[in-house]
C-alpha cells in the first residue's frame, strides 16, 4: 500500500528548491526587511525568471507576501518553516564543526545533507550537538579515539 500523499503547505515545502529559496528570503529579510528576486538569483545563481516564477509559487503556497515589481517579506507561514530550515542548518553546522571539519568541508556538507534528513534523526543530532556542548571532555575523548583509528 502507497503511503498517503499530502498537498499541505507544509508538505509541498519539502523540496530542495523550496526550502533553498525560503532559506535565502529570510536571510535577505534578516540582513535589510525585504528580499527582491535579483538578490535571491545571485545569491542561488538562477535565472531572475526561475525565482520569478518560485516566488509566485511560494506565494500562491502562502508562504510569501509577494507585489509584482516590489520586494516581498515571508508570511509566518513562510517564517516557520523558514525557521525549522535555518534551525535544521545550525544544528548540522555545529555538528559538523564540533567533529573538527574545515570550513569549506562543513558548509558544503551541510548544503547537501540538510534537505534529506528525517525529523528524527534530526532531533538525535541536536541531542548529540547539545550533549558534546555541555560535555566538552567526552568530545574531546572522541577526538582523540577518531584520530587513532
């Protein structure tokens, strides 16, 4: 039996692209209040046209507060899920990061990795982040047991 599929917001913000592009919009928010498709299309190397026509999707998805020719801020809709995405990067950044990775490594690490978790194994990393932070002398314990093998 097919699992049931679901055409709720939330669902259909699963995809790399959507999540990319709700990503980008709010750091673009965060930096200067608003975001404008030039600025995501650098920052994604599209086309303006290609993110010209996700920002209509997302809006039509609710996800965007969106005028033609204008800038466009993310709706909370668009904010929450825009929140999880960037939780869910930070999580993986600390962990990569904690396990001693160059900078390079980790950011392109985590631009491949970070769309394909599942929740759960999601909550287990945070755990792990969560648990070397305020147990410094076990990470540091795995370490050196990870230099030796």
């Amino acid at each position: 039996m097919k699992p049931k599929r679901t055409n709720s917001p939330a669902a259909q913000a699963r995809s790399e692209s959507t999540e990319d592009h709700l990503e980008r919009i709010q750091e673009l928010v965060d930096q200067k209040g608003y975001a404008r498709v030039a600025d995501i299309a650098a920052s994604l190397a599209l086309s303006t046209s290609a993110v010209s026509n996700m920002v209509r999707r997302l809006a039509a998805r609710g996800y965007v507060n969106y005028e033609k020719y204008r800038g466009f801020t993310l709706t909370s809709e668009g904010q929450a899920v825009a929140n999880h995405i960037k939780a869910r990067h930070e999580t993986l950044t600390a962990l990569l990061q904690l396990l001693g990775l160059s900078t390079q490594t980790v950011q392109e690490e985590v631009e491949v990795i970070e769309h394909h978790l599942k929740p759960e194994t999601l909550r287990v990393f945070s755990k792990l982040v969560q648990f070397w932070l305020s147990h410094p002398k076990q990470l540091r314990e795995f370490l050196d047991y990870s230099k030796r093998k």
